[in-house]
C-alpha cells in the first residue's frame, strides 16, 4: 500500500528518468534527494544523489531517508519486497500512452500532497496536445524506428513511440505487438521503409546505411534516414509532445517518389 506523504515533508527519489522529468515539470524538483544515474534531464538532475541505475545502492538510498520513491513501469518492481521490509514508500506508475500522462501527473502530485500541481499540469497538457497542428501527409509514410542495433530493436506499433509516430502520420512497418521488439535485417528490407529513424547514440549514420541490402531501401536511396535524440523519444515523459511535433515536422518535409 502507497502511503500519502506529508505536505512540507517530501524527501523524493526518483528511480527513472522519465519521472524525474516528470516531478521537475510539475514543480518538485527542490523536494528530489537522489535520481537514478541516467537522469540528466532538466540540467538541475547533475547536482542532485545518484543512487544508481537499473541496479540500485540500497545503502545510498536508506542513508537519503526517503519518504518516497518513485518508479515507471515496473522497471524496480524486483525490490519492492525490500522496499516494504525497509519500511520505504514506493510508487511505480504505468505510462505508456500520451493519455496516461496527466493522469500520472495527478496522481503523483495528490501523493506529494500537492494536488494543485497534478491538476495544472493535466490542463497545460490537454490544452496543448488538442492544439497540436498534425496535419499528416497526404500519403501515409512507412517508418523504421530503430531503439537499438546490438541486436536490432525496433519500437513496436503497440509502444508509446508506435502512437506518436501513429499521431504524427506515419505507418510503422513493426507490427509487432511487442512494445519494443527484436528485429532481423530480413524483415526491414521487405518493408522497405520510406524513413528510418534511429534513436539510440550511433557515430555515424553510414553504420545504418552501409547494412548489407539496405542500400536499396527507400530511405536510403532517398537519405531519409534520420537520428533522434533518445531522450526525447525512449522516455515516456512530459517532452513526449515535442517528440510528436518533430515527427510530424519531419513527415510533412519529406518527399517521397
């Protein structure tokens, strides 16, 4: 059971980038004690406890005496049962949707005792997405969406980046139900993608390019083969929405055959 936290009281950990973006947003950001050690984002996070990664510092994390901590899709579900015999108060959300956002954000905030700001950030949110200008393109674009290479995964249909490039009016050719699955070089080259996006650091794009039968694909004949900022696309978070507007601004530049 996650237990209400006292107004005044907030000593938060964050175990996940994206809700470390997330408690910045809505005005937390005073109240965090230690992030996760992928957390780099607003710049503020460099000055704050690193705890650790996917595999914590349990002794870092007792000696910042949380009142909170704070997860995303189960990323830290495996040491709950510890959480509980060390009396710690752990929250873990589930956001892979854009709609589940500002329902997070409410939560979390009536959590923190500051409902308010859950309240204003779903509104600022809401308001936003309908104002969004996503006129998709005329025709509708296929799209290789590339989160890793070793070994190849893909963001699939069913994943957060599989509705923004939904939204934003591409075809995502990874079907897959799997939301973000392995692939074979096979299977992209018979969909034969119009754009491929890669959002993961590579060095240089040639590295996709030069893949053996892929120079026949589309969007490289075409060099239409773009690199994304992982942060903004791989973390369910409240920059989704520029990820959208990126997507969409690309669509609508591309001139396919």
């Amino acid at each position: 059971m996650i237990l209400p936290v006292q107004a005044g009281a907030n000593r938060i950990i964050s175990l996940v980038p994206s809700q470390t973006e997330l408690l910045f947003e809505l005005g937390f950001g005073d109240q965090i004690v230690g992030v996760s050690d992928f957390c780099n984002f607003p710049p503020a996070t460099g000055k704050i406890e690193k705890i650790g990664g996917l595999e914590l510092s349990i002794e870092k994390l007792v000696a910042l005496q949380p009142t909170l901590l704070v997860d995303a899709n189960s990323m830290h579900k495996k040491y709950e049962p510890l959480f509980q015999q060390l009396g710690l108060n752990y929250a873990n959300f589930s956001t892979t949707r854009l709609e589940h956002l500002p329902v997070v954000a409410c939560e979390l905030a009536k959590l923190l005792k500051d409902p308010g700001k859950g309240i204003l950030f779903s509104e600022a949110w809401n308001s936003r997405l309908r104002k969004l200008d996503l006129k998709k393109p005329e025709k509708g674009l296929l799209v290789y969406f590339e989160i890793w290479d070793t070994p190849m995964q893909a963001a699939g249909q069913s994943s957060f980046i599989g509705e923004l490039i939904s939204r934003s009016g591409g075809i995502n050719i990874c079907k897959d139900q799997t939301d973000f699955p392995l692939v074979n070089s096979e299977s992209v080259i018979n969909a034969n993608p119009d754009v491929i996006f890669v959002a993961y650091p590579l060095p240089n794009l040639k590295n996709i390019k030069n893949r053996a039968g892929w120079a026949s694909l589309k969007a490289v004949k075409n060099n239409l083969v773009f690199s994304l900022d992982q942060d903004l696309f791989v973390r369910p978070g409240p920059r989704n929405l520029e990820a959208l507007e990126l997507l969409n601004e690309i669509f609508h530049q591309v001139q396919t055959p």
